[in-house]
C-alpha cells in the first residue's frame, strides 16, 4: 500500500465504525433515561411483602400469626420468596433486593430489546421503541397501581423479563426455549407470564392451526379438574360480605372499579396496537395481532367471570392483568406507526392526529374524554380524505393536539403541586426534578437527530455526553430516605434492648415493614397486609375484624381510630394512653406490643433511635402496661357510681 494511504481506513470500516458507536450511544441513552425516570426509592410498594415472604421462610415461627400468612395469601402462588430467603439471610435485604431491583431492570431492557428486534422491522425503530418504552408511561391497570419495569422488587421484576424473552424466543422460531422460559416465569408470578403464554399461543396457530388442538388439552384438564373432591372452589363465589371487602379494600382485582380516566387510557393501547396490526405485516403484524387477541380473550373472561359472576378463582388470577403486555406492545410500537405516517406526505394530518392520541391518551389513569373521538378520526381517516379538503383535515388534526398538549399540561402541574408519582425527592436540584417528565421526552427525541445530523467530532461530544448523563443517572438513582435505609438495615438484636417473645403481635403504626424487618415479628394490622383478601375469605374477615377492634375511644371520650384502611372517610388518630389501653383490652391478648413514635405518660420498654441519639425515635409498649391505667379509671368509675 502507498505511503499516502497508510492509516486511511476503508469505507466498510469506517461505516461499521459509526455504526457501532451509534449502538454504544443509543444503548448509554437508553440507560440512562430508564434510571432518571425509575429512581429507586428501597423497600417499599409491594416489594414489603415480597420481604416479608421471604422472612417467614427463614422465621416461619414468628410469622405464622401474622395476619398477611395466617390464612393464606398470594406468597402461596409464587416461589420468589424461596429465592430471596438466602439472599437476605447472606446478604441482607437492603443489598439484596438494590441489586435484584437493578437486575430486574436490566433484563427487563435486554428482554424488550430481543423482542423489538424479532418484532420490528429495522433496529431503527427498535431503538425507538426502547426509548418509547423508558419514557412514556408504564403504567397499566386501574388507579395507576401498577407498571412494567417498576423501580422496586417484585415476582413481576423478574417474570416480565421472562415473558418478553418467551415471545422473542417464539419470534425466533424457538418453542421448546420459549416455553422453557414461560415455565420459569410462571415459578415467579403466574399473573404476568400468562398473557405472554396465550399471545405465543396465537402466534403458533397463526403460522400452523395444529397448535388449535391445544385448546383440547385445556378442556380435558378443566373436565379433570371438575372431578375432583376439590373441584367446588373452581366455581365458588364469593359471597356479598367477602366481595365488599375486596371490592372496597383491594382496588387491582376488578377492573370494573376503575376510573373513566382508565378506561380511556386502556383504550389508547387497544387503538395503537389495532393501527399497527392493520399497516403492518410479517412479523409485526403476527405480533400485534396475537397480543390483541390474547388481551381480548383474557380482558373479557376476567369481566365476565370475576367482576359479574364474582368467582374466587377467576379473580385470584386478574386475568385483566393482560393489559400489562397490551400497554408494552402498545408503547413500543408507537414510534414504528408514528415513523411509516411521517415518511408519507400524504398522511401527515394522520400524524399529527396520532401525536394527539398519545398526548391525550397516555396520562395514567387521567387519559382525556377526547380520546374515543380521536380513534374514530384515526380509523375514519380514507373516508375523510375522499370527502373532508386538506385544510379542514389539518385543522381538525391541529385542534386535537392542541386539546391533548393542554390536558397534558394540566395533568402535569396538578402532578408537580401534589408530587404524588414520586415519594420522596432527594435530587440537590428539586427544580431539575420537577422538570424530568419533560426533559426526558426532549433527551429521547433531540439525541437521535442530533446524532443522525452530526459529523464526527460532533458524534464524540454526543458520546461523552451520553457517557456524562449515564453517571449522573447513576448517582441520582439510589433515592432512599434514611428511615428507609434504616428499616432495611442489617437489623439490630434488640433495637429496643429487651427480647420480644418469638410468639408476640406487634402493632408498630404506619411501620409494617420494621416489624417484619427490624424486629422478625408478627404484625397487628396494616392496610399492606391485606393484599391478599381475594386469596381467602378469613383473611378479609379477620382483617376487618381487627380494624373494628382498633376503633376506639381516648382520654377525653372522643372516637379514635387507630389503624384506618383504604378509600375510608376517616382519618387515623394520634392515639393516646387511654385509646392504646382500651385497644390491647378489645383484642383479648392478640396484641402484645405496640410501637409509637412519641412517648405516652408511662415508661417504655425501651426507645430506639434509627437516625441517631439527637433525632425522634420509636417507643416500645406492652399492653399490660397500658392496661394498668385503664383498669385503674374503670375502677375509678364503678366507685364513683351511687350503689
């Protein structure tokens, strides 16, 4: 080779070059966008149950009492816990749930990206659909209680990576892996994997209608269920007291108790995914098709079954929980349909009306009352070219959005005043903070063009910039209080300095997880712990029975109530001596102690201070403390009474 061409590299290298820094970018963009808008805030949600499951694996003694598994609950259902029982006992659960919860998260990432790429059409828009995925909302089900990819441990952490893996596998051809990785997920949390298991389903009979005759195997296994001694709990209903109760206290279990917000949202999935099923084909459309109709089937059954017929079974499962699959196709595949819109000239109104429907229809649980109209327009759109001219279309297009850019607006100061979608916020720059919903859509958007537009020496301050925002990501994304770290601590051996019998009930208030993770005890009650109402109707009648007996009266006679659960109008009470007293009498020696944070006119067992000796800490009672001066002015009373 010539001197003067020594060191130039060819075309091919160069192009492979930038193609593979671009990934490398993309992949740092990504990244870091899903941390920024996924803050880890500890042990909180549902995760207190899944540590509290895997606590009573390694103390099953002193949680055998506990109302959350005295009478059974979903910990039946999943085998998580006997994962997390090693961990938390070698590690500890501070450190083992930070780890898997970032874990979950990065197979959640890797398992969305395999499926995008076997599903879409180009890495392009694979790419796209990621960062649709990190930053819109994932969100799904009634009152925005639950979401894909969420930034604490869960069964769902790990089973919905699983269940994406199971579809890409099946995009690949690789049934005996896919449903390798269904089994597994099913081991973690049925509820989630099941939509996946169906939609693989569909998808194999689209390609080869042999795969029908599994719809056989399903009906011979319910006709041998039905002749079992136990078949009666398959069609068992739940009686009117038991439905009240889950109905009132447990909002995920029957989509029918949603909002019209939510309704409106659910329907944004289902006409995203319908326009991409219609304009797309191969792959793509197997996919989107399959997804719909396996969130039909199951959407439908969990209607007609639990919320009408209400049958224990049915609303055990929540099949409605499909919607979580629904809303992740939905998200991801948005960008592919907003994308081939865009390359048509023609069909730009068409965008533009598409952009007013995830604008309006993509606030959780708050989607606006414009969104069945926009669908009818999305789907109505070649009648009106045919008879609508192309500014009234653009005006109609432009009304829509400007509509849904102001609903959004608005949901977003409600949001930023009430501050209700983060708990607690510990960035040196709240005012960053506040801005993030809309910071991160213009990350997502400008990076990629900058990119495409940029020459070399501009695409390696994009990577460093990319690289910079990944650590500030990083640094930012551990967001836990110090009372959260404190509770998720190795716990001390006495943290009041006395031994709490191995059979005692603690009702630490408002602190579900310091009793099971502190203390190792059984808890009184908490609103948390009757996540499992639906499972069995002992638990929700006991459940209640306790909050009534915790209803009661303090020193200057007036109504207190200690413990109050979910969408009740009354407000907790700050219980005093007198109320703590004639609780521990109404339970008839069921509570032992009780933890406050604040000091009653009798010497505690013992104070703990989490945050050190110069901040606030926690009492420790004993009932028979309390007791004492309740017994005391009873007597008081009866003397004082003319015989």
């Amino acid at each position: 080779m010539p001197a003067a061409y020594e060191g130039v590299r060819p075309h091919s290298e160069i192009s492979a070059g930038s193609a593979q820094a671009g990934a490398v970018a993309a992949a740092l963009l990504v990244v870091a966008l899903l941390l920024l808008e996924r803050p880890y805030h500890g042990i909180w949600h549902d995760s207190v149950l899944y540590l509290g499951q895997a606590l009573a694996v390694l103390h099953p003694g002193e949680f055998r009492q506990d109302l959350f598994f005295a009478y059974g609950s979903q910990s039946d259902y999943t085998l998580v816990q006997y994962l997390l029982a090693p961990l938390v006992d070698g590690f500890g659960s501070s450190a083992s749930f930070w780890a898997l919860t970032l874990l979950g998260l990065g197979l959640f990432l890797y398992a969305s990206w395999r499926l995008l790429c076997s599903a879409l059409p180009s890495r392009q828009s694979a790419f796209a659909g990621m960062l649709a995925l990190v930053v819109l909302p994932g969100s799904y089900g009634a009152w925005n209680s639950l979401s894909y990819a969420e930034p604490f441990l869960t069964g769902r952490s790990l089973a919905e990576p699983l269940a994406l893996l199971g579809l890409a596998a099946i995009a690949r051809g690789r049934t005996a892996i896919a449903f390798s990785l269904f089994a597994i997920g099913m081991a973690f949390n049925p509820l989630q994997v099941l939509p996946a298991l169906v939609a693989a389903w569909i998808w194999l009979v689209q390609d080869d209608r042999r795969w029908l005759h599994l719809a056989w195997l399903a009906l011979l296994a319910a006709a041998v269920a039905m002749l079992l001694p136990t078949a009666h709990g398959l069609v068992a209903r739940m009686d009117p007291a038991w439905f009240g109760q889950v109905w009132e206290r447990n909002l995920v279990v029957f989509y029918s108790h949603s909002q019209a917000g939510d309704w409106y949202y659910l329907l944004t999935d289902v006409v995203v995914l319908s326009l991409v099923a219609i304009r797309a084909t191969g792959s793509l459309r197997r996919f989107a098709i399959s997804v719909g109709i396996a969130w039909f089937l199951l959407f439908t059954a969990s209607l007609v079954l639990a919320d009408v017929a209400h049958l224990v079974w049915p609303a055990g499962l929540q099949l409605w929980r499909a919607h979580w699959l629904l809303h992740w196709s939905a998200m991801a595949t948005l960008p592919w349909l907003a994308m081939e819109a865009w390359r048509s000239p023609g069909q730009r109104p068409w965008f533009i009306l598409l952009l007013a429907l995830a604008v309006s229809g993509t606030t959780p649980s708050n989607a606006h009352p414009l969104v069945p109209g926009i669908a009818l327009l999305l789907f109505s759109w070649p009648w009106l070219e045919r008879r609508v001219s192309l500014p009234m279309r653009w005006l109609l297009a432009c009304g829509c959005l400007t509509v849904g850019c102001w609903h959004l607006i608005e949901t977003w100061a409600i949001q930023e005043q009430s501050q209700y979608w983060w708990p607690i916020r510990q960035w040196p720059s709240p005012l960053l903070q506040s801005w993030l919903p809309v910071l991160t859509p213009l990350l997502a958007i400008a990076g990629p063009l900058c990119w495409h537009h940029a020459g070399a020496p501009g695409r390696k301050l994009l990577m460093a910039g990319a690289a910079i925002l990944l650590a500030a990501s990083c640094l930012q994304w551990d967001q836990r209080t110090h009372i959260n770290r404190a509770f998720t601590a190795e716990a001390p051996t006495k943290p009041f300095g006395i031994a709490i019998p191995h059979d005692s009930t603690v009702l630490w208030i408002g602190g579900l997880l310091p009793t099971w993770n502190i203390l190792h005890r059984a808890h009184y009650l908490d609103q948390q712990q009757l996540a499992g109402i639906v499972f069995n109707r002992a638990t929700a009648t006991e459940g209640f029975r306790r909050k009534e007996l915790l209803q009661v009266t303090d020193g200057a006679g007036r109504d207190c109530r200690i413990v109050t659960l979910l969408l009740e109008p009354h407000a907790a009470c700050r219980p005093d001596l007198s109320a703590m007293g004639h609780a521990c009498k109404r339970t008839r020696g069921a509570l032992d102690y009780f933890v406050l944070p604040y000091r009653l006119p009798v010497t505690p067992l013992g104070t703990w201070s989490p945050l050190g000796p110069d901040q606030p800490g926690y009492h420790l009672y004993a009932c028979r403390d309390a007791l004492a001066p309740v017994g005391a002015s009873t007597a008081a009373g009866q003397a004082g009474r003319p015989r």
